[in-house]
C-alpha cells in the first residue's frame, strides 16, 4: 500500500497544481454561473459512465482481481460486459438525442448547448470502453500504468480545455469536458494496450451473459451510488439557483471541485488497493486490522491536509477563486464531512469487494436520503451553506449505518461458519 501510495502522491501533486491554474483561469474568465454549468456537465457525465456500462465498473474490478489466472471465467465476465455495454450505450445516446434540447435548458439555461448533448450522446461508445479498460487495470492492481495514464490524460485534458475555452469561452470548456474520454482512450491503447490484448482475448468474447446475475448486483449499486448522488447534486444545484442565484450554485459547486481534488487521492487508493484486498478477507478481525492498517497510514495525512486548508482558506479562495469570497463559510462544514466521509468510505468498500449489495443499497438511500432532504431544507434557511452543513450531518449519521451493516455481516457470518 505504501507504493500505492508514494505513486498516486506524485499523480495527486501534480494534478492539484495544474487544477488549481486551470480552476483560477475558470473563475476569472466564465465566472460564478459558468463555474455552476460546468458542475452540472461533470454531474451528468458522471450519470452516464455508469448507466451506459450498467454500472459493471466494480464488478470487472473484483472478478478481474479473483479470476486474472482463469482464462475461462475472464471471458465469461468480459462477454457479459460487452453484451451490458452495447445495449447501455445504444439506450443511453438515444435517450439523449432525443431529449437533448430540453436536456440542454435544464442544465445549462439554454438550447444552445444542445449541441453538447448531443456530441455527447454519439460518443458514449468511447465512455463504454474507458470503463471497462481502467475496470481491467485496477482489477490486475497496476498501479503505476493507472498513475501515468491519469497524470497523462489529465495534462493533455487540460490543455484542451484551455485552448477552446480561448476560442469558445464557456461552450468550448463543456466541449473538451466530453472529449476528454477520447484523449484518455489514445492514452491507454500507447501505455497499456499490450496488456490488454493479452488479458482480454476478442476471439474468445461472445454476445452471451453468464455472470448477469453477479453483475446486475453492481449495477444496482452503481445506480445509487453514481446515478443517484449525481442527479441530486443537479437537483441541488438547479435548486440553489432559481430560489437563490446562480452566485452561490457557483460557490457550493466551487468547494466541491476543492473538495474533489484532495479526495480524488484516496479514490485511486480505494480501487487499487482496497476493493482487491478486501475481497480476499473473510475472517472479521483480519478485516478489523486491515481497516485500523489504513485508517493510521491515510487518516492523518488528510485530517492534516484538512486543517491546512481551513487555515488558509482565506488564501486557497484567493489563489484558486479570485472573488469568490462568498464561498468562505462552505469551507469548515465541508471539510469536516470530507473527514468524516473518508473514515466511512473505507469500511463501506466491504460492500463492493463482497458484493453486499442489500446493505450497500440501503446505507446509501439513507445516506443519499439524508443529504437530499437536509439539503432541500437547510438552503432555505442558510443558502449554499446549508447544503455542506446537510452534507457534513449526513456522514455523521452515515458511518454509524455502515460500521454497523459491516459488523453484522460478520456476526452472522461467523455465526454460520461455527454453527456448521
């Protein structure tokens, strides 16, 4: 874990210095409200990764990782998520043709983005196969190639988006927004394509489904997780808008982005190193000791990051949001649910890598619920603080939920192993 960690370190150094140019450069050139669009892009992105591979990314990842010396039931897996990924695909971008002008208003405020709906919707079949290539690539634990394509992806990402936001302002930023994926697809093949052609056999893949049922498990989770928390956050945000302004859509959309980059670390950690390790535990207090492992290597480390930013949030908005300063009050609710989330996010990937799909889905409709109705409440009263508050409430809640699903499993488990 610690070479996981000394890797994805030098990735997240340098992802947080370009971010923090290419966030500056937003915030001065499209503003508040452009800052709150382009939330609204990435949310809907986010939506489609997972509906059009019928959320089967944690599912290649775990099966990859139990079966990569299993030939046979590789392809098993990868034909049913090639059969899952044509039929999500085809669905999705013909979905999105079709609604892309009314799509384009409740998102962006106008028909004239439709046109990026529409340029999105023709290339979901390269968001298909960005998921199942990086699904293969975490599963197999290659944590360095993963790093380098990530750093590489993102450079070449940014410099495109800084070369249309200079020719079509805030159009061309959603633009390379979408495009980024073929970037990223050019990227794998130079870096990674060998290893994939040797793990995945096209020969052997057929337009079968015999590990749906295992599959539609993750796809149940990946809609709560993924669809669910991203149609929120646009709800949320369409929300902030029309009862406040879009001034404050752009402040909560804004800490969300600081929010992002500094947890974006513990995600690679998560799908590298934590899903492939629990899934290979079954005994409760080997689990106890692998999470206390990574709470004392990972939880200091960003409980003082945490602190630093609050400190010098003041600066951090300076630095990052030139006169954002509305955004000053987001910063303490929405560090300490960052914390708070951290901690729980470690124990709740036992669901992933043991496919506990009831208790996955019902800590996250709590958890979702929790944040949907505080958040409709609290914006009333406290405007956009009031959604990072609901947010900072929620994961209180939230991890008691989980730790307790996970302490159940095991009862009953143990349970079951001595009583025969």
């Amino acid at each position: 874990m610690l070479k996981i960690t000394s890797v994805n370190a030098v990735v997240i150094g340098f992802r947080l210095v370009i971010s923090v140019f290419v966030q500056r450069i937003l915030a001065l050139t499209i503003g508040e409200a452009g800052i709150a669009k382009v939330g609204q892009l990435r949310n809907l992105v986010e939506i489609l990764k997972s509906v059009s591979t019928l959320g089967t990314f944690n599912g290649i990842i775990k099966y990859v990782s139990e079966f990569k010396d299993s030939r046979e039931e590789l392809d098993r897996v990868f034909s049913t998520t090639y059969v899952f990924g044509v039929i999500g695909s085809v669905i999705t971008s013909t979905v999105l043709i079709f609604v892309s002008n009314s799509l384009a208003i409740k998102l962006f405020g106008s028909e004239e983005m439709s046109d990026v709906v529409v340029i999105l919707a023709v290339l979901m079949p390269v968001l298909v196969l960005i998921r199942f290539f990086n699904g293969i690539i975490n599963g197999l634990s290659e944590y360095k190639k993963y790093a380098k394509i990530d750093l590489i992806t993102y450079v070449m990402s940014t410099l495109l988006l800084l070369l249309f936001l200079k020719f079509y302002s805030l159009k061309g930023v959603l633009l390379a927004i979408i495009l980024t994926p073929v970037i990223q697809l050019g990227v794998i093949g130079s870096i990674f394509g060998a290893g994939l052609r040797r793990i995945v056999k096209v020969n052997s893949v057929r337009f079968k489904i015999p590990y749906y049922k295992q599959l539609l498990g993750f796809a149940l989770m990946s809609f709560v997780s993924t669809v669910l928390i991203n149609y929120i956050e646009i709800d949320i945000r369409t929300s902030i808008t029309n009862q406040i302004s879009e001034k404050e859509a752009g402040y909560w959309t804004a800490i969300g982005f600081i929010s992002k980059n500094y947890m974006v670390f513990s995600s690679g950690v998560f799908t590298l190193y934590v899903i492939p390790r629990f899934a290979k535990i079954y005994d409760g207090s080997r689990f106890k000791k692998e999470v206390v492992y990574i709470y004392k290597t990972l939880l200091p480390i960003f409980g003082l990051g945490m602190l630093l930013v609050y400190i010098f949030r003041e600066t951090v908005i300076t630095i990052v949001y030139p006169n954002f300063t509305g955004m000053e009050p987001l910063f303490k609710w929405q560090l300490l649910g960052d914390f708070i989330r951290l901690a729980t996010l470690v124990v709740s990937h036992q669901f992933l890598a043991k496919k506990m799909t009831k208790s996955f889905i019902v800590t996250e409709l709590i958890s979702l619920g929790l944040f949907y109705f505080l958040s409709k409440s609290l914006v009333l009263v406290y405007g956009a603080e009031g959604v990072v508050m609901a947010h900072f409430y929620r994961y209180i809640v939230y991890f008691g939920v989980v730790v307790f699903a996970v302490w159940r499993y095991y009862k009953i488990n143990m349970n079951s192993f001595y009583n025969g």
